[in-house]
C-alpha cells in the first residue's frame, strides 16, 4: 500500500479488536498481534511507521481508564496489526500488558495516526536512515521492511542503541533483514553499558559520538530522509546536529511518546473536573466534532485544557498521550486564542493553518472556537 498523503490526519476511532497472539522480545518486551475483521480492514489500513492507542479501564480501586500510544511494527497487512509494548519503570498498563495479556482477550484499538512515514511510491533508489533507541525502534521496523521489501534499489542505515544485547528489540527480526538484503541494509549497534569492538559504538549517543557516527558510518550527504525515534534528549540532539550538517528540516521526522521531563507529566487520561462556579476569567469553548456542535465553560481556563474541558460534556473527543507529543487531539482554531504550553506533534504548516493540540491548549481569550472536524 502506497503511504498516505503525509498531511491527512483521520479521526482517530475505536474499535475492539481480539488479540490473537503473544510473542516474547525480550525479557521486558512483547510483540502483540491484533486480529483485524473483514468489516474494520479499512479501519485499519495504515502507512509504515504509523502507530494506535490502547484503551482498556484496568481492574483497581481507581477504575482509571488507560490509554497508550504503541507503534505498529510491520508493513500493512489485511487482517493483522502488530505492536510492540515495553515496560515502562512504574508503568501501570505496560506492567499489565506483559502479565496478562493474551490470546483471546479484547481491547480498544484507535485506528492508525501519525506521520512517521514517507512516500513508499517514490522510495525507489533513495537512501534511508533512522536512528532509534529502546523501543523506539518499533515504527523504524515496519518502515525497513516496506522500504526494502517494496523497492529494488532503496536502501537503509539504521543506528539503534541500547543498554545491553539482552534488551535489543527484534534482535533475530533485524539480523535476517541484514542477510536477506545485505547490499542495501547497514546495521548499527551502539551499546551503553557493554563494551563493543568498536569504541564508536560503545555508550550513551552524546554529542561527540553522535558527530564520529555522522561522520564515519552515514554521512547526512548521502540521506534523503532521516526519521529519529527515542527519549528527546537524543531527538533533540539528533535533529540539531543533522540541521547543522545541512540537512533540510522537511528531510527529518522524529516520533515521541514521552517527553521524558519529570517537570511534564503525562497523566494516564485527561482530567475529568466537575463544573465549579463560573468566575469572571471564565472561558467559553464551542468545538465541533463527528458534524455535532457542543459548549462549555471552563471556570479556569490557565489550568485546565481545553481537551480536559471537552471531555466533560463528550466522551467521545479523541485523545491518546495527552501530553502534546501524538496529536490524536488536533483541532484546528477557528475563532479566539489560545497559549499551547507543549508542542511535540505539530509541523509549522499546520500551525500556520491554525491547528493546535487541543490537551496542551488554554484559552487566552473569553471564547473560542475549535474544530475536531477539519
């Protein structure tokens, strides 16, 4: 399947999906494979290096309902969704997800988002390069074998750290892609906390190993298209460093779903908070979403959102990280202002066409207008 037009966003939907099977990655990682029906296949059809949202409301005193972002980890396929899950330190739905979850079990799945992507129609002859850590190495997977599987003469350079071999995702996946196109994969391993033959490819990426790597092993000269996937201490550093070295911003795509800032939480949902008394800094958001138009007030708009605010009077307004690093709740502006206190997910254009992110969004202005619809 040729990728989507990298500027439409669908309306992001759920759907409950059997999980048909579980399969080990390594001894804090899985591989989940979801089984699509006839009826949903074009709810599901997706571009390589596109991701989903889980939703599932976890047995607990709390009743908190959960939802995370995974990417999916193989080329389209009728049928058939694949992710990856690690465990996150502390993580309440990861720590689940590798306990329990199994064949025959039902969860919430969002259709496909995200722009991670690129234009398989004119992949041919062009030189790839990701640079992934941890489990950001999830949607690079799906796009080595699209691009390498779907192309002749295409090629691909990965650079995947991690701390040890023992914690390497798809480890056996990424050394047959190696043998079966040797000519056109170039595979690189950097270890942080064990020791490699290679100095250049022992330890944490930090800038001067980073510039050697550039420098030695793929050369921003050679790129067409770069994707970094990871913590954003590594993509930010990544993306200044290829900057420098002249590579045009449209050339780079990068893929969050954490921050990573202690000082940035990203909570498990969005805030539901009861209605207090209106005071006179009151905010009023009018939104459309699905053709319906509805209002509320948000009593204190410098710290609620306007996604919190939504969500009270419709449960159905769309949101996965809400932590401004998806853009699941993307809404585009139609009236008043608003301040964005994060912006992971937004490209310049869609910011220049009035876009925001609707979790990170509060209103400057005595009303506003948003639209989930456009």
């Amino acid at each position: 399947m040729a990728a989507q037009n990298l500027a439409t966003r669908r309306r992001a939907r759920f759907h409950p999906l059997a999980v048909r099977e579980v399969r080990p990655l390594t001894p804090d990682s899985i591989e989940v494979a979801f089984a699509v029906p006839p009826g949903l296949h074009g709810d599901y059809d997706y571009a390589p290096g596109q991701y989903v949202a889980l939703r599932t409301r976890l047995a607990s005193p709390d009743g908190l309902e959960l939802r995370r972002s995974y990417s999916i980890c193989q080329p389209p396929e009728p049928g058939e969704l694949r992710i990856a899950i690690k465990r996150d330190v502390g993580g309440r739905f990861s720590t689940w997800a590798l306990e329990q979850l199994a064949p025959g079990m039902t969860l919430d799945v969002m259709s496909p988002q995200g722009t991670f992507t690129t234009d398989l129609a004119a992949a041919e002859g062009r030189h790839f390069a990701a640079i992934a850590a941890g489990s950001g190495v999830t949607p690079v997977m799906a796009l080595v074998r699209a691009v390498l599987g779907g192309t002749e003469r295409a090629r691909f350079s990965l650079v995947y750290t991690n701390r040890t071999s023992l914690e390497v995702m798809f480890l056996e996946e990424l050394a047959d892609l190696k043998d079966r196109y040797r000519q056109r994969l170039a595979l690189h391993h950097v270890l942080t906390r064990e020791e490699r033959t290679s100095r250049l490819l022992s330890g944490r990426i930090d800038a001067e190993r980073l510039d050697g790597i550039l420098a030695a092993l793929v050369r921003p000269a050679d790129v067409d298209e770069w994707f970094l996937c990871g913590p954003l201490d590594l993509v930010e550093l990544c993306r200044a460093r290829l900057t420098g070295a002249g590579v045009a911003r449209e050339a780079i795509r990068f893929e969050l779903f954490t921050t990573g800032r202690p000082e940035h939480p990203m909570p498990a949902v969005a805030g539901r908070a009861p209605d207090p008394a209106v005071g006179v800094d009151a905010a009023t958001v009018r939104f459309t979403l699905d053709g319906r138009t509805s209002t509320v007030v948000m009593p204190q708009p410098a710290v609620e959102s306007v996604l919190n605010a939504a969500l009270r009077v419709r449960a159905d307004v769309p949101f996965a990280c809400t932590g401004g690093v998806c853009g699941t709740c993307r809404a585009r502006l139609r009236e008043g202002s608003v301040r964005m206190a994060e912006n992971f997910a937004l490209e310049p254009d869609e910011l220049e066409a009035g876009y925001v992110l609707t979790c990170q969004s509060h209103p400057t202005s005595p009303a506003i207008v948003v639209d989930y619809d456009a």
